[in-house]
C-alpha cells in the first residue's frame, strides 16, 4: 500500500471518528465483515449508461441513463430517447430543438460515444460489474443495506428509482475505510487470463493508465440461479434494493417466467405456488423450487475515469447492433411529427 492511499485510508477513518455516527460504524463494521466472509470478486463484465456534463449544474459528470446496459448501442439508443422526447416536450424554442435534433440524428446514424447540445456534453461511460464471492457463493445482502420502508409484493407497484440518477462521477468520494481500501485493491484490475481475447486485455490493461481513477457506483441488487457448473447467471434486471430484487424473483416465478418460458398448466401451476412460499417467508434471500437454486446478491461496480472525465466504450467491446433511427421526424420549428409508413 503506498503512503498517498494509506493517507486516504487514515483520514476516511478520522473523518468517521469526527462524525460520531453509530450508523456508519456499523455500516463500516458490516463492510468490514463482508469482506472477511466474501474475499474474492467475481467479474461479470462491462455495463453502459449515460452521464452529463451541464455547465449550469457544475462541472462534474453525472449518471443521467443507469450505468446497466449489456451494450454499448443499448446506452446510445437511451440517449438517442432522452434527446428526442427533450426536443418533443421540453421546450417551445426553435433554436434549442434544432440543437436537441441535431444531436438526435448523429445517434441515428453514428455509434457515437458523446454528443453536445446546448452547451451540454452527453456521454455514453463504460464500467464493470462485479459481485463479492466466498465459500458459500455470492455475497447476500447485509443487514445495513436500506430497505423500501413499504415492503409490498404487489406485481403493480413501481419499483424504486436507480440509485445511478443524477449520480456524481467523482473520483475523491468514498464512503468510509471499507470502501477506500475496495478501491486501492482494485485500481489496478484489468481482464486477464486466456478466457479474454487478446484486444480485450490489451484494451483493459491501457484504460488503467488512461483511466487511473476509480468511481464505485451505488451498490444493486439482483436474482441469480446457480448454473450446472456452480456458477450463477442473472434472473433478469439489477434493482435499487434487496426488497425489489425479491419482488422481482417472485414475479418471475408467480407470472413473468410461464409466459417467457411457455410453462405447461402443470409447471406454471407449480411456479406459481412455489412464489406464494416464498412471499411467506418474508425476507429470504436463498429459495429453491425444482432442483433450481436461486439468491438475492449484490451487485457492485466500478467506473473509470480520467482527466478527460469518465471512459467510454472501448474499441474491443461489443455490440449485436448498430445505430438506427428510433423516432418519428420532427419538424424543429414546431415541433410537428412525420411518421413513415
């Protein structure tokens, strides 16, 4: 450990003695157990989303699409929406919506990773997402993890929003020795090992000096099934909380899956009785229904980011698709819409 991050490390923990909060102790002393019980990570790969760089707010980059898209198109196709519908109802200014659709139709037709309009600087950033891994699998949620305060099974609530809104991409916050000494260990990971093709590595290993400092988005929360080999694959989105995690695992097996699996009678009926035990139990993050084992995780991840703010998508990541255009033609004088047949 150099003394620069050892410095870090001691004023993080001076900073928590000054506060005197009983909360953050024990959130800390909870963080300080996890990593004791799940000491290994495990890396699932690169997510995408959208930040902002608005002059009127400040000069920092925020989250403004959820940094969780499989692709990076995904996040540019978000961008591509958030700018149309920006153009459509946000403002009655000619001059504005020209600029907004101008920004629109270089997403149209370029995997474009920024885009300025108004003075404002949309980017498309890269991250990694990871979970936490012991003996006994992937790490649970821990007990200081906030909860909704209306824990409702209802398959119509909303979930909560993505704690990734209006997120600050600021390299210098870390929250408490725990999470300063997560980020020490990993700000020299890279992918490695034969499983990665070689540009992959090369790319990983450059985004370290490009990219030097570390941003950990807020901790989510998703449904995972153990796979035949040991090893756990998602069951559909991450989550704001523990709670919409296992809401979500209770949809899949109350209605979602039957309808994207095509269940017969006898199966749907058998899922649907398998997700009201599992509502019954409350708060269960570990639940089995026909040999197939599923758990609540958290899911954590890591930005990059550098002088020139935070990284984008890198040369050797992967999209299914290309640009397209997503909307219907807008007139920037009077915001009138054309739509081809």
């Amino acid at each position: 450990m150099t003394d620069d991050w050892q410095q870090q490390i001691d004023a993080l923990h001076e900073e928590l003695v000054r506060r005197d909060d009983p909360a953050a102790w024990v959130r800390e002393a909870d963080a300080v157990e996890a990593t004791l019980r799940y000491p290994h990570v495990a890396l699932r790969g690169p997510v995408f989303g959208v930040a902002v760089q608005d002059p009127a707010v400040g000069p920092q980059w925020r989250v403004l699409k959820p940094v969780v898209d499989g692709m990076p198109q995904m996040a540019r196709d978000g961008l591509q929406s958030h700018l149309f519908f920006a153009a459509k109802d946000d403002t009655d200014n000619p001059a504005v919506r020209r600029e907004l659709l101008a920004a629109v139709a270089v997403l149209e037709r370029e995997p474009a990773d920024e885009v300025e309009a108004c003075g404002v600087r949309y980017r498309v950033v890269r991250g990694d997402e990871f979970a936490r891994v012991g003996d006994d699998g992937l790490e649970p949620p821990r007990p200081t993890d906030p909860e909704p305060a209306d824990r409702s099974w209802d398959r119509r609530k909303r979930d909560a929003p993505s704690p990734d809104l209006g997120f600050v991409l600021d390299p210098e916050r870390v929250d408490g020795p725990a999470a300063g000494a997560m980020k020490l260990g990993l700000r020299d990971f890279t992918y490695t090992g034969a499983r990665f093709p070689s540009d992959v590595r090369s790319d990983s290993k450059r985004a370290v000096t490009s990219h030097p400092e570390l941003v950990l988005l807020p901790t989510t929360f998703g449904a995972v099934e153990r796979g035949d080999h040991g090893g756990w694959r998602p069951c559909g989105a991450v989550m704001a909380s523990p709670h919409d995690a296992r809401r979500l695992l209770y949809d899949g097996m109350a209605e979602m899956w039957a309808l994207l699996y095509k269940f017969d009678d006898v199966t749907k009926a058998r899922y649907a009785e398998a997700a009201e035990e599992y509502r019954a139990l409350g708060h269960a993050d570990a639940f089995e229904v026909d040999d197939r084992a599923f758990r609540i995780c958290r899911v954590e991840r890591l930005l990059r980011t550098g002088p020139e703010g935070p990284e984008t998508p890198r040369p050797s990541d992967l999209d299914e698709y290309g640009p397209m255009k997503m909307h219907p033609t807008m007139d920037p004088e009077d915001g009138t819409l054309t739509y081809e047949s």
